[in-house]
C-alpha cells in the first residue's frame, strides 16, 4: 500500500512539474512574443521621436533577435522573388500587397538569411529611399546591419552624401523654374522664332546640372531654336567650338539637329551617385522642356515632385473649358506621395517619379538606367493616373 501511494504520490509530482514546465514555457514564448510585437510595433515611434542629427543605430531601436534588416521600396517585390531570403508563402502574399503602395517602405528583419519579422512603415513618416549605398552584392537590395550608424535629418534617414528630398526639390524647381521665364521672339519677317537671349544662356543653364560633364573636353554646348512648320523647339547639342553649324542649309541643319550623336544628352556622363543618375534622367527626358510654341506643345511635360504642384495640377484642371479629365481620378491625386524614389545597384540606378504631360495626362514612371557608358535609359513601368483630353486643336 505504502508502495502504491509513493508511486502515485511520484506520478502526480512528475506530472505537476511537467505542467508547471509547460505553463512556464508558454509564458515566456508568450512574453517573448509579446515583447517582440511590442518591439516592432514601437520601430516608427522611435524613429519620428529621434531628433534631428542624432547618430543611432538600429540595434538600439530594436529587437537584437536579428542580424540582417532588408528594406523593399514600393514596387520592389520583383528583387525579392529572384533571391534567397526563407519568407512562409502567407507572408510572401502580405509582402507583394505593401509593395504595390506607393506610400509603404518594407523592413525585413531577418536571421541566417531566414525573415523573423516585418514591419511596415509609411513614408510620409521616416524615408528609407536613400539608403543605398549598404549593399549586399548578392541580394542586390539595400541592408543594414544592426551596428551601421544613421542620423535622421530634414525627416529622412541618411547614410554618407545621398541625394536628399530637398536637394531634389530644389533642383527641380531651380530648372523648371528658369525654363518657364524663357521667352519666345516672333520675326515677323520670315516668321521664324528665336529664342529671347536675355532670358537664355545656354552656359549658365547647363551650369545648374552640376553632377553632367561632357565625354570630350572639347566640346562644348550649344543650343538651336529649330522651326518646322508646325511650330518650334529647342535643340541642345554638343560639337567642337571650331566647327561651325551653317544654318542657311535647311537640309543640313535638319539632318544635323535630328542625328542623336549631335544631341547632348548622348555626350553627358553623370557622376556615379544618386544626385548624377537623377540629373542625367532629368536632362534626358525634360532639358528641352522650355520655349515650345504650337503644335510642340503637344509634349509639353515637367516632373511632379511636391504636394503644392499636386494642388496647382488639380486646381487648374478642374472644370477647365480648355481640357478634359475625369474629376474623381483628379482629386485621387491627393492620396500620392510625389517624392521620387532613387535605387542605387550594383549595375544599375532605378528612379521612379510622377510626371505630367499636360495635354495627355499623368503617370508614375520607373526608369533603368545602365551605370556603364553609354548609360543607357530604358523605361522599365508606365502607370497611368489621370488621362488629360484638350477640347481644342492647334
């Protein structure tokens, strides 16, 4: 009997501690998960409460449970689906959603190259666009390491001499704003147009794409207002200073104003950071945006990079007599985040930014562009956001 009751008296203890060892596993799983959540959950807080200037580094505003931490930019899911990184499908579903948003930055903290958790943060909070520099060459996406020092500054983060939201939105304004107060001459002798000289110089214009030189130290740029007989616009070129350019020949001049090796954008050479990748774009697709008169206002296009240019789009386009656009799509206009996107790879530099053309309409773009000579530019997505329909005919 004594022996019966010990055994059970023995069961009983085993069971109860095996109970208890249970109950404590779960609570820690419980409280780690919980702490965790709470971790991730207080990245942005952090981030927005840390003060301009201070130098921090991640390990200090989060979990130490990870090694490694990804960042996918919005419509940058493609680079995820090429590597190696060990994401559960469910959450692989989560990550494709975040990237389709144009307002959400990804953060993906990952262990052994295997994700431990995510966190998405939105861009109008902290922006991560401009860490680029940390790579790693074989995931070809931009990582930081628990221990690499930031500062947040001007409400963005900073890592080396990356191009800045108010670098870009300075030089945006800097060259749109010149190019409107160019002025048209009207000869109304042969009614061809010139350019008013007292509101251009080719010189001084080029001066402000300070991160493009030309590949031949020769050369030098010139501009010609070339007249068709549907109107007229600009022609930047780049040629010896002792050739001379015989603008008497028609046939010639056309020729010569039409071969893309004359052009400059073909002889540019940007400076191998963000700022060169985004000037060198910027010049290709609108250095030429200036002095358009009749029919070449049909591509009539500038960059849309502030809320205060979204606001002028929608109060001139609604209930304009002039153009045509759908109202609702219009004010949807609202909900963007114009801020161009910069993503510095290994071989290659993708912007992506919101453009206009007035008498078309407005998209988001993604460009390639090749960070070997000739640096060449591809159009990589198009998204269509507002169709703009003139009610008139030149």
């Amino acid at each position: 009997m004594r022996r019966l009751f010990f055994w059970f008296e023995r069961d009983i203890m085993k069971k109860t501690i095996l109970a208890i060892t249970g109950i404590i596993i779960v609570a820690l799983l419980l409280f780690t998960l919980f702490n965790y959540k709470t971790e991730r959950d207080s990245i942005r807080e952090k981030l927005i409460a840390t003060k301009p200037g201070t130098i921090f580094t991640f390990k200090d505003l989060t979990t130490n449970s990870w090694d490694t931490l990804y960042i996918m930019y919005p419509y940058q899911y493609f680079i995820l689906k090429e590597k190696k990184l060990t994401i559960p499908e469910i959450v692989k579903e989560k990550l494709r959603h975040n990237s389709d948003n144009d307002g959400i930055i990804t953060l993906l903290f990952t262990k052994e190259h295997e994700l431990v958790d995510y966190v998405s943060i939105s861009r109008m909070g902290i922006n991560f666009d401009s860490i680029n520099k940390i790579s790693d060459e074989k995931l070809s996406i931009p990582v930081i390491l628990p221990n690499e020092e930031f500062r947040i500054w001007d409400n963005r983060l900073i890592y080396n001499d990356l191009y800045s939201y108010t670098q870009i939105t300075t030089f945006v304004d800097k060259i749109q704003t010149y190019q409107k107060g160019i002025k048209i001459k009207h000869n109304e002798q042969n009614y061809y147009n010139t350019i008013d000289l007292e509101t251009f110089d080719i010189t001084e214009y080029m001066k402000m794409f300070n991160s493009l030189s030309l590949d031949n130290y020769q050369l030098e740029y010139y501009c010609y207002y070339y007249n068709t007989l549907y109107g007229s616009s600009p022609r930047i070129y780049a040629k010896k200073n002792s050739e001379d350019l015989n603008i008497n020949d028609r046939d010639y001049l056309y020729k010569f104003l039409n071969d893309k090796n004359n052009r400059a954008y073909n002889h540019i050479v940007p400076k191998d950071n963000e700022k060169g990748y985004f000037q060198y774009l910027f010049f290709h697709e609108f250095g030429e945006q200036f002095a358009l008169s009749w029919h070449e206002l049909y591509r009539e296009k500038y960059l849309i990079c502030t809320k205060n240019q979204i606001d002028k789009i929608i109060k001139e386009y609604k209930n304009n007599r002039l153009f045509s656009c759908d109202t609702l799509k219009l004010n949807e206009l609202k909900g963007i985040n114009p801020e161009p996107i910069i993503c510095l790879y290994e071989n290659y530099c993708f912007i992506t930014w919101y453009e206009i053309n007035t008498h078309f309409g407005i998209s988001r773009n993604m460009y390639v562009i090749n960070r070997s000579n000739p640096y060449e530019i591809n159009l990589a997505c198009e998204v269509p956001l507002l169709e703009i329909r003139p009610n008139f005919i030149y």
